[in-house]
C-alpha cells in the first residue's frame, strides 16, 4: 500500500506525509530538549537529514511506515512529526513530537487520535505500541489518552548509548468502521 498520499485532517490538523518543504523544519525542531526521550536525535547536519528523508519517501511509497508532518489547517505552520512504523504488521509502533511552541495546545493529543483512528481504518492489527519514557508524563498520559494500557516497563538503550526506563503502552485496535 503506497502511504505517500495519505492525509489526514481533524478540526484543527492537517496530517500529510513528510515532504522536502518539512526537511528544514524538522532539523531545527528535533533536537534536545524535544529529543530527550527518543531513540534518535538530530542527525548533526541538514545534508544527513536529506539523506534520511529518502529512506522515509521509500518507506512511504513501499508502505512499511506512515511518517506525518502536523501542520494547522487554517496557516499552514509545522507543529512536529507522527508515524506509525512497521505497517503491516499485527503490533505496529507509533509515536509522535512537537515542536516546543506548539506544546500546551492539545494539538498532540488531537493529532495521536486521528493517527490512530486512521489505523483502525486502514491496518489490521492486533494492538499498536506507544513506547514512551516513564519520565516523560506527557507521553504517558498521550498514550492513556487514546485507551492504552500498560504492557511492560524496562531499560531502553538508545542510538546515543545512553538508557532510560521505558514503558510500551499497548492500544487496541477499535474496530467500529
């Protein structure tokens, strides 16, 4: 299934497949403290973003991965990015970030539910993941949010080498057409 025309919108949300327009964005944005959490994390430089950004297209096009840039309907503005990897899988992993400005808005929450809606469309799985740090509240409590349940805690090594306890939140998928 090609995922590079997807979009999905909410009130106040457009959802698209990261493009070249969002590259620029991105680096500036996924960096500490927004990264402090996640398995990877700037890449150093604009060049190695762009090589990155033609695996995703590729995963896009093959289907193996929904990668979304946020933006709001009405301006147009980047708010950050969210996936859902291994796609056709029974136990897809997904995941999001915003940037630091557009924290405090519930445009996370809004943004995960309609990531998640559109998978209890489109996918059959039996339950997606939503990992997140123990530490890191707001992820938790995203998770909560959209009906996940606590699966497992343990030690995650990160890219970097650096650990920290993590939890896989388990959501169901809502089968309602």
């Amino acid at each position: 299934m090609d995922l590079s025309k997807v979009q999905i919108e909410t009130e106040r949300l457009l959802l698209v497949p990261v493009s070249d327009e969002y590259i620029e964005q991105i680096f500036l944005e996924f960096r500490l403290p927004m990264t402090k959490y996640m398995n990877y994390t700037s890449t150093g430089s604009l060049e190695e973003l762009k090589e990155r950004h033609k695996g995703w297209k590729k995963e896009l096009k093959e289907g193996t991965k929904l990668f979304m840039a946020a933006t709001l309907k009405k301006s147009g503005e980047f708010l950050g990015c969210f996936a859902i990897e291994d796609v056709g899988s029974k136990t897809p992993e997904m995941g999001g970030w915003l940037k630091k400005s557009a924290h405090g808005h519930g445009y996370g929450k809004e943004a995960a539910a309609a990531l998640k809606q559109w998978a209890d469309k489109n996918l059959d799985y039996e339950h997606a993941i939503w990992p997140c740090a123990v530490e890191n509240i707001p992820s938790c409590k995203l998770a909560e949010s959209l009906g996940g349940k606590i699966h497992k805690e343990y030690e995650k090594k990160m890219v970097s080498g650096k650990t920290w306890l993590a939890r896989d939140y388990w959501l169901t998928k809502n089968d309602e057409k």
